[in-house]
C-alpha cells in the first residue's frame, strides 16, 4: 500500500507510546539498496534529554549500526516485524529490547516507514532473550556442548571456530584474547575455507597497536560490522593502519564481535567475507556465542596470568631467573641428547646503577622497562631472560650463527646510548657439541671482556 503520512499524524501516533518511540522514514535507492534513515517524529521519552532530533539521521540519536539499518530497511519496505534483545550495558548501563514494525509506503518518493521503540532493563530477561530462531539456537547449544567436550583450550576453540564459520557461511573466523596490560594479543584459534590463507601469518605481521584500536571502535556499539566499500571508507578514515591490513588481505566484509568480561574487553570474535544479505542473522548468532566464548576466554587468560606472575619479571617483562633455572637444565639435557646449532648471549646493562645514582629509582625503573622492550623485539622468539639485577642472557635455538649475530649487531645499535640504555654483549655459538653450560661460561666470560672495557672509556660512570 502506497500511503502519504502527514507529520502531525505520525506525531500522533508516536505520543500514544508508552515506551520511547520514533517513526523512522527509509529512503530506498534507485539500486534497491538501504539510503538514508530520518527521525520523522519521536516522543518525549525518545528524546529523554530534551534535544531536537526530528528531521535529522538517525546516527544522531543512535550509533551507526549497518544491522539496524537493514532492519529498518526490511520493516519499511518488505513488511518484517523485528524484536532484539540487544547488550548496551557498556554504551548506556543497560540492556535493550528494541522493537521495529512495519507502518506504510510512500512508493512515489521511495520512502518506506517503519515504527522504532526500544525498553531498557538494569538486567538480561532470558525468556526474552530467548526470542531466537530455532536453528541458531541449537548451534549455540551445540557450541557450548563442543566447549565443554574437548578438555584443552586450543582444541575446543578450533572446534568451535570452524564451526561458526561454517554455520554462517564466512570465508574465515578466528578467535583471539587481548592482554593489555602485557601489550598483547594471541590468536587462538582459526578455520579458514580450504585452509586458503594463515591467519596466524597474517597476524603475525600485524602490531598490537591495530588491535588495540578495535576497543575505541567498538565503544558506541556491540560489534563492528564491514558491509561494502562506503563501510570500509568509513573506518578507514577512524583506524586507517587497520583497515590498509584490511585492503591488503582481500577482506570486503567483515564482523568483529568482542568479549566483554567484566566491562573490559578480553579478546574478539572475527568473520571476513560473509554474504551481506544474511548479516542480521550472522550478527545475532556471534553475539549471542560470544558470551559464552567469553567466560572461557576470561578462564584461559586468568590460567595465563598465574603462569606469567611465576615465570615473569615485572620489572622488564622478560622471563625471570626462576625461568631460568628451570628451562636451562631441561635444554640443556635435550640439546647433550640432539645436538643442533644454539647461540647463547649475555647482555650487561651498564647505564642502570649510574641512572639509579644520578636520576633516581623510578628512572632506573623506566630505564629497565626500555631494557625488556628492546630486548624482546631484538631476540623475538628467543629465551630472554633477567639473569640478576643489570645482566640479561639470551638462548636461541632457532637462528643460524650468521642469524644470531645480525641480532647481536641490532642490539648495540638500539642500546648504543651511554646516558641511557647501553648494554655490552658477550655471544657464543655452538654448532655440533650441545654443551649449553659451557657455552653460557663462555658468553658470560666474554662480555664481563667488553664490560671492562666501556668502564674503561667511561670512567666517569659508576659501576
């Protein structure tokens, strides 16, 4: 039915609304496809703090959300009804339940309306909630069954990954955890469709930087959502690093669903090219699994946390002697049993007791910080550790000699500073014997060389 609706008609018909309520005009665009979504005429109680938002988008009243417009898109013009029980919990304190109905057409100006009102409660009603089709609600089920089948992390969320990314069609999904008090970010699990692509290797190139851009993303909304190049464009323009990662892996959609544990963002749920024209349905799917995948990645992360606070020091982030001790016999017993190439180095902080003197603790404190950072960008994918107060030592067992040196050239190239970071380095390979505590004598001997002789060019600082 092609209808025109007068203003003071729908105006009418918005203040006999218990709840806050808006009558939403959808522009259709010549392609067919969702235009523009005006606030035509809203209650008191949809404009609680008194502003004027008739007349104008709805991104002024509501964060953009690709989601809502295409049920708005569907209420208008194919005549869907549409009930969500949606978390706002960290947008406004509250949940949502949102209700879109279909009102009239206007054909010959290509305007559809449709009825918008939302509930807030302080807590989730379940059997609201529950309001879901059938056959998502028994792939939730069956993931939290996969969850609790497979005993170990890693293997029940590769289950559970591949899972979703077959039930909603998307070409990978992946699932990561965020530490962000480490700087960090682990993929955990991912299924790609025939396995065309890593994205392990992908990540791995990736800085902890671009994720950790994703939390101001979401902020104003549940998840992220790509549908078309007008999305991308959009994001580009607010986290360009990210989306050039985007451009450079072929991505075209995407759905980006984070895990909330108590109100802070431990890791994301992540789909890529997925067919946009069952988004509404993708999008309540990964919601509603991520709560469930967040609880066991809160569990993952704490087991984590109580390894990292027994194994780590605090002070620069590199494994403490403890470690040490621990992983140097069990080394070297495995190298005496299969001898293969290993470089060992130690690494003497010469600046630290002069900075402590001179500028204080908490600038020798800051200055140890530099020390780990360095050291573990330099050595990625060694054993650094924090052999006693100023001294580090570095295991490789992954790089070739001419590797392992390169590394130790890097590194007194970044700590080169006599006012700062300096460190002397003692290094020695061992390319058939697999004696690692002869080899750790001789690199600490050989940097105690290199340590006399900076005290020696600098004797103005302290020892």
């Amino acid at each position: 039915m092609s209808t025109k609706m007068s203003y003071e008609n729908l105006k009418s018909f918005v203040n006999m609304c218990e709840s806050p309520c808006a009558v939403l005009s959808v522009k259709k665009n010549p392609d067919g496809s969702c235009g523009e979504i005006i606030m035509v005429a809203t209650n008191e109680k949809f404009s609680m703090t008194g502003e004027d938002v008739e007349g104008k988008p709805y991104t002024e009243k509501i964060p953009k959300d690709p989601k809502f417009e295409d049920i708005c898109f569907k209420a208008a013009w194919l005549g869907e009804r549409y009930i969500g029980y949606v978390d706002t919990t960290r947008t406004y304190g509250f949940w949502t339940e949102n209700i879109t109905l279909p009102l009239c057409k206007d054909e010959e100006n290509n305007i559809g309306y449709c009825q918008f009102s939302y509930s807030l409660s302080k807590e989730m009603d379940a059997g609201k909630y529950a309001i879901i089709p059938p056959d998502i609600a028994s792939f939730v089920i069956r993931t939290c069954l996969n969850l609790r089948k497979e005993d170990d992390f890693y293997s029940a969320m590769n289950v559970v990954t591949k899972d979703i990314r077959e039930f909603t069609d998307a070409f990978s999904a992946s699932i990561m955890t965020v530490t962000k008090t480490l700087y960090k970010f682990e993929v955990v699990s991912a299924s790609v469709h025939n396995n065309a692509v890593s994205i392990h290797e992908i990540f791995d190139n990736i800085p902890y930087d671009v994720v950790e851009s994703w939390e101001g993303l979401i902020a104003d909304t549940d998840c992220i959502i790509i549908r078309n190049e007008e999305d991308m464009v959009l994001y580009e323009k607010k986290a360009p690093d990210w989306v050039k990662t985007l451009r450079a892996n072929d991505v075209h959609t995407l759905c980006l669903v984070p895990f909330i544990h108590q109100n802070t963002v431990i890791g994301y749920l992540f789909l890529t090219n997925f067919d946009v024209a069952n988004l509404s349905r993708i999008k309540d799917t990964v919601e509603l699994v991520s709560f469930f995948l967040a609880s066991e990645a809160s569990h993952h992360l704490l087991i984590e946390r109580l390894k990292h606070v027994s194994n780590i020091d605090s002070r620069t982030g590199v494994l403490n002697r403890n470690a040490m001790n621990n992983q140097v016999d069990e080394l070297s017993i495995q190298l005496r049993m299969a001898p293969r190439t290993f470089s060992v180095a130690f690494c003497y902080l010469n600046t630290l007791k002069n900075v402590n003197v001179v500028q204080g603790h908490d600038a020798g404190n800051n200055l140890l910080q530099d020390a780990g950072k360095v050291l573990k960008e330099v050595f990625n994918g060694d054993y650094v550790y924090r052999s006693s107060g100023d001294e580090f030592a570095v295991i490789s067992t992954t790089s070739s000699e001419e590797e392992f040196e390169e590394k130790v050239n890097k590194l007194k190239e970044r700590a080169s500073d006599p006012d700062w970071l300096y460190f002397t380095v003692g290094y020695y390979t061992d390319t058939s014997e697999g004696k690692l505590h002869t080899a750790m004598r001789f690199a600490n001997e050989y940097e105690r060389e290199f340590r006399d002789d900076f005290y020696y060019s600098h004797p103005d600082i302290a020892k």
